[in-house]
C-alpha cells in the first residue's frame, strides 16, 4: 500500500526557513544592514524633522564632520560655542553641503525615499512581469511567442537608457516618474524568470491531478501554479530591489530623479561634484549610504537564495 505523506505543517516550515536563515552568513549580514536602514528611514522625521527652508545655515557652509574637530583645531574652533566654548563634536557628524545642510540629516531622509522607490517599483514589475509570465507559460502558443520577442527586444536595450527615456517624457509628478522609470525595465526579467518556472511546474504531477480532479484554470494557476513558482521571484525580489536603488540615484545624478530641494542619494551626489576636491564629505557619505543600502540587499538575496534553495540541506 502506498503511504500518503502528509503537508509539511506551516510552523514547522517557518522553523526551517529561521534555521537555514540563521546558517546563511551573508543573509544575516545583509538583513542587518537593511534593517538599519530601514530603523533609520523610519526614525529620522521623529529625531530629527526635515525642512529644505529652515535647515540652511550659511554659518555653516562646508564645514567638514563635526568629529574631525578632535584633531582639527581648526574644525573645533568653527564647531566651538561662543558662550560656553564648549565644541560640539556630534552637530554636524557628516559636515554639511554648499548651503550649510546636515549632510547625516539629509541620508537618513533620503533613505526614506530611496526605500520606497526600490521596494514599490520591485512591487510594481514583480507583479506585472510575474503575471505575464504566468500566463506565458501557463497557455504558451501565440501569448507565449508574441510576449517572449517583446521580451528580447526589452531586454536588447540597457535598462538605464529606458529608466532614462521614460523620466525624459513622463509628465507625472517627479517621485511616481522615478518609480516608473525604474519599474518597467525591470518588468521583462520577472516575465522571463517567472515563465521558465512555470513551464517546469505546470507538468508537475500535482497539477495535472488537479486538471484531472476538475480544477479550473484559475484555480490551478493561482492556488498550485504560483504558489510554486515564489521561490526564485523572492529572491530576485532583493536584488532587484538594489539594482532598482542604483538607477533611482542615477537618475537623481543626471537631474531626472525626485527634484530638489527633496534629499535624494543621487542629487546629493550631482549637488557635490564642484566640491569633491575641497569638500570630500559631501560625496563620500552619500556614496557610501548608496554603496551599503545595495550591498544590504544583495547579501539578503544572497541569504534567501540559500534559504530558498530546494536542493539545500534542511
């Protein structure tokens, strides 16, 4: 007789997901660096509350980081208060820009936006993309070609040059231009992925008995086929996230992203070009926020890649 083996309980699958997430050495480095990112984002308007009319302090212009007035005497005498000659070592720890803004005030709101750009277009082009590669593979025949050349021609051009052709065009509103502009290049990798991995899943015995038992087409797609097919969409889900940081912030560099005075990675980055040789801080720190927020998410996707990975020792 053959014995029917039982589903796997949710819990006991949410035990081997922690388990193997906690093994992954580049997952738990990289989760810790988006979470602090992500503590940052959401803490920043309750520390410190950021208004582009009212943070400007010409006193302050271009001043170097605060903490270098430790062994600059110089720095600590421009960070020295009049009354009590106190300095103070933690004002500005990031120095300030070519209008006297907090440069570590400004990253930590521009996280904010940085955060919502790569995580809403990743939203938007997963579940576009991911959709249509459902239905590709799913029915194949006509769809499935007409979707696929369009899918090569998309992908022929780098995706930089349509994020910035849509931005150049688009008349929405500069934040919804940005999500958009990065979302749709993006949209053909999802349709490709998710379709190659429907194509090995609807053959799939369980499937088929579901066809056979009588299931409709909806019922098959959305409660065996996609369930099934998550996996390697989660995984890319993190690492598209990083990628579509790196356009959001090249966009705000060429002077399409979010317009300012709204604090962008990118347009920090373009604001302190003229000052690279004489204020080093003003590039560094915005680099550096992009440089970590994309290495977070590469080394979370590389976690769950290996959490994921059915082939993987439980």
């Amino acid at each position: 007789m053959t014995a029917i083996l039982a589903p796997t309980p949710p819990k006991r699958q949410q035990n081997v997901f922690w388990k193997r997430f906690r093994r992954s050495t580049p997952g738990r480095i990289g989760a810790v660096m988006v979470l602090l990112f992500v503590v940052a984002a959401l803490l920043a308007p309750l520390l410190h509350p950021y208004d582009a009319s009212r943070d400007l302090d010409y006193r302050f212009r271009l001043t170097p980081p605060s903490i270098s007035a430790l062994w600059n005497a110089a720095v600590k005498e421009k960070y020295k208060d009049p009354v009590t000659s106190q300095t103070d070592y933690f004002r500005h720890p990031f120095g300030t820009d070519n209008l006297g803004r907090d440069i570590a005030n400004r990253i930590w709101h521009g996280a904010r936006i940085s955060l919502v750009i790569g995580i809403v277009a990743t939203a938007i082009a997963m579940l576009v993309g991911s959709l249509l590669g459902l239905l590709a593979g799913f029915y194949g025949g006509r769809l499935d070609s007409v979707l696929g050349y369009l899918t090569d021609v998309t992908l022929a051009f780098p995706s930089i040059l349509i994020a910035i052709a849509i931005a150049s065009i688009s008349s929405l509103p500069g934040l919804f231009t940005v999500m958009l502009a990065v979302s749709i290049p993006q949209v053909p990798l999802y349709l490709r992925l998710a379709r190659s991995v429907v194509l090995g899943v609807r053959e799939r015995e369980f499937v088929q008995a579901a066809g056979a038992l009588g299931a409709g087409t909806s019922r098959m797609i959305f409660r065996h086929v996609l369930p099934n097919s998550l996996s390697p969409l989660i995984v890319q889900g993190a690492l598209s996230i990083a990628t579509a940081t790196i356009e959001a912030a090249a966009l705000g560099f060429l002077g399409l992203g979010v317009p300012p005075p709204t604090p962008e990675w990118g347009t920090m980055l373009s604001d302190s070009r003229d000052y690279y040789t004489s204020a080093a801080w003003t590039m560094i720190f915005p680099g550096l926020a992009i440089l970590f927020t994309v290495l977070g998410f590469n080394l979370l996707g590389d976690g769950l890649r290996d959490v994921l990975d059915p082939r993987s020792t439980q």
